[in-house]
C-alpha cells in the first residue's frame, strides 16, 4: 500500500467518527441553508446537554461491563422533584434533594449489581417500572409547576455565558471532569480493568464490587443532574419527561465508540456521538423528515455500532 493512501487510512479508522459528523453537517447544510446558523447551533447545543450529561456517567457504566436502563425514568423522577419542592423549600434545596434521590436510586442499583452480584440489564429493567411509578406516586400523577422561579435556578437551564447556553456549559464542564477522572485517576484504571476483565482485575487487587457500585452511583447523580436541568428549561414537569431518554443515551455512547462488552470507551467521541444524534434529528426537522425517521435513525446507529463492535472483539481475539 502507498505510503500516503496507508496514512489516510490509518486517519479515517482513528477519527473516522470526527470525519462521519462533518459529513453530516455539510450534507445537511447543503439541503437546508439554515441548519449551521449561529442560532440554530446554539439551539442544538442546548437541546443535547440534557442528553449529554447522563452519557458521560453512562460511559462509565457501560466501560465497567454494566447497564443502566432505569436512567430515564430517573430522570423523570428527579424532575418532578425538583420542580415540585422549588416553591416549598426554595431552590437550592431542591436541587439538593434531587441530585441525592439521583445517587439515592443508583446506590441501590449498584448494591444489587455490585455486592450482590445481580444482573445489571435485570436489575435496572426491574427498576424502570418502580422509579417511574415513585413518580406517579409521589405527584399523584398531576403536572407540577413553578409558580415563583427564582433567578439562580432558571439561569441553570436558560442562562447564558458570553452567549453560550448554561446548559451546554454544564455539558462541557462535566464531560472534562469525566474525561479526566477516566483518564487521570486510579478510579478510571480500575474501571477499564473490570470491564476488561473481571476476574484478572480481581486477582490484581481489584474490588470490583466498589468499582461497579461507584459507576451507579455516579450514572445516579448525571441523571438527577439532567433532571434539574430539564427543570430550569421547563420551569415545569410531566410524569413522563425522561421516557425514551434511555434509547437516545445508550445510542449516543455506543456510537461513540464505548464497547458494550466493556473494557474499552472515552467521553471524548461519546460527545461526539451526543452531538451526531443532535444535530441528526435537528437536520431531519429542516429537511422536513417526519418524527418517527429519527427513531428509524437511532435503530440503525445501533445496529451498525454494535455490529461494528462485535467485528472488532473478533479481530482482536
């Protein structure tokens, strides 16, 4: 193979999924001229970060070997609660007791996976239906909303910093302090060596058991942290905010490059991924593709991204 024709194609494997998001914004932009407007992007950019903040604690998960499919009705849970309790105990409060129901939910879950050694895709299934019906109980199944918003806490979803959405902001500041603790610390080389593998990391010395309860922990508190969020944009909350919001996570870190077999992933092509479904569904409503097209698109990218997975384990192995 030519030399240069070898380094191009060295480049495409490494950052082919950069390559794949350029392409699709200027495919889309060609077709809608407004798409890659200053606005619009800025639109995008907020709409995602709701999304991106629970895939950077999802890449966690998924890197340690393990699943969280009740992340979206935490989301709705957390939601309801902090909208609900700003007007009674003010705002600060409130967004402290959703971000420990967060942890509070995940604790549990990862207690179940990680001391008592059950199945995460069982346990947090099993856990979809419960979260959302706490939810239902807990606001009697009525839509809550702010009567008195308060400065600090709508600023968190509708502020803006030198021009740029708060909660992309929140988004950024995250996915660097996750990229870090991933990449930087003990925790994050424990956590490759137990999705990598289990058993050899737990002959190292490995305590697998706090590794995996940690990574709920953690996907736990990125998803109140979307729930607060999605409060401060709204100023309100319906019972069932967060329904589908596990498929849109899931698929964004999966076509990041994250291996559901665990072992291997990064925050940094997650947010790729997290921006690739954004903009995605937003250049279907310019282009003026129905709704269900979207869905149509994220079966596909997961399809395609697993496969792409699979073939890969078979190559290494």
């Amino acid at each position: 193979m030519h030399p240069v024709a070898g380094n191009l194609l060295s480049i495409v494997k490494r950052q082919g999924l950069v390559l794949a998001f350029i392409f699709l914004l200027v495919v889309i932009s060609f077709f809608a001229p407004r798409f890659l407007t200053f606005r619009n992007v800025l639109l995008v950019l907020t709409q995602v970060s709701i999304m991106g903040v629970m895939a950077c604690g999802v890449t966690f998960m998924l890197i340690g070997g393990n699943f969280d499919l009740s992340i979206g009705s935490q989301l709705s849970f957390t939601t309801v609660l902090v909208v609900s309790l700003h007007d009674k105990i003010g705002p600060i409060p409130a967004i402290l007791v959703a971000l420990a129901a967060g942890v509070a939910i995940g604790a549990f879950n990862g207690y179940l996976v990680g001391f008592q050694k059950l199945t995460s895709l069982i346990v947090t299934l099993g856990m979809l239906p419960v979260v959302q019906a706490l939810t239902l109980i807990y606001s009697g199944g009525n839509y809550n909303q702010i009567q008195n918003p308060e400065a600090p806490f709508s600023f968190i979803g509708r502020g803006k910093i030198l021009n740029i959405p708060m909660p992309f902001i929140i988004f950024a500041v995250t996915a660097i302090v996750f990229a870090v603790i991933l990449q930087k610390t003990v925790f994050g080389r424990r956590l490759y060596a137990v999705g990598g593998n289990r058993v050899g990391s737990w002959f190292a010395g490995v305590r697998d058991d706090w590794v995996t309860f940690f990574t709920f922990v953690i996907t736990g508190f990125t998803a109140a942290m979307g729930g607060v969020i999605m409060g401060s944009r709204l100023m309100s909350a319906q019972n069932y905010l967060g329904k589908d919001y596990e498929l849109m996570v899931l698929s964004a870190v999966v076509l990041g490059g994250t291996s559901l077999y665990g072992g291997s992933g990064g925050i940094f092509k997650t947010v790729i991924g997290v921006l690739i479904l954004g903009f995605l569904a937003n250049g279907f409503i310019h282009l003026g593709l129905p709704y269900y097209t979207q869905m149509l698109a994220q079966w596909v990218i997961i399809v395609a991204a697993v496969w792409m997975d699979i073939k890969v384990k078979k190559e290494e192995s």
